[in-house]
C-alpha cells in the first residue's frame, strides 16, 4: 500500500521510500523516515497535493511522490502470503 492509498485521517507506519536520491534525501531529513507513523490531514480542493502529519509537522506532498511512499497500516500484515 503507499500513502496515496490512504483516506483523510488514517494514519501508517512508513515502510521504504522509493523515490529518486535528491527528493528522498529532502524526506527523510524532515523526517520520512522506515517506521515513522503519518497521518492524512486533509487535499486540496482539486486532491493534489495532499497534507500529511509526521513528527509534529504538516507537510503537503504532491500525489506523484505520495505514491512512492510505502505505508502499512497498524496491525496490518506485511503483505506476504503463506
């Protein structure tokens, strides 16, 4: 799942960042961070960009980079299948 999928107020728990070294790089020093909870504040009137909420910061997002953003829900499995 990535931060696009989210609705306005579910939080996740970022899992990687697959985004480009320049833009990832800018993230992860305002605190994008592996394991770092976020929470989906509110969109933009047109939905793009979106504000999120991490580490007591509003940060708006561009949806193309938001979809680059791996989330998991808490108490949610990984994904894999036995």
């Amino acid at each position: 799942m990535n931060l696009l999928d989210l609705n306005i107020g579910e939080e996740a728990i970022i899992r990687e960042l697959k985004i480009d070294n320049s833009l990832k790089f800018r993230l992860q020093d305002i605190g994008f961070l592996k394991n770092t909870k976020i929470k989906v504040l509110h969109s933009s009137p047109s939905g793009d960009p979106r504000a999120y909420f991490i580490k007591n910061t509003t940060i708006a997002l561009r949806n193309k980079d938001a979809k680059n953003i791996i989330v998991q829900k808490e108490g949610e499995e990984s994904g894999r299948y036995i």
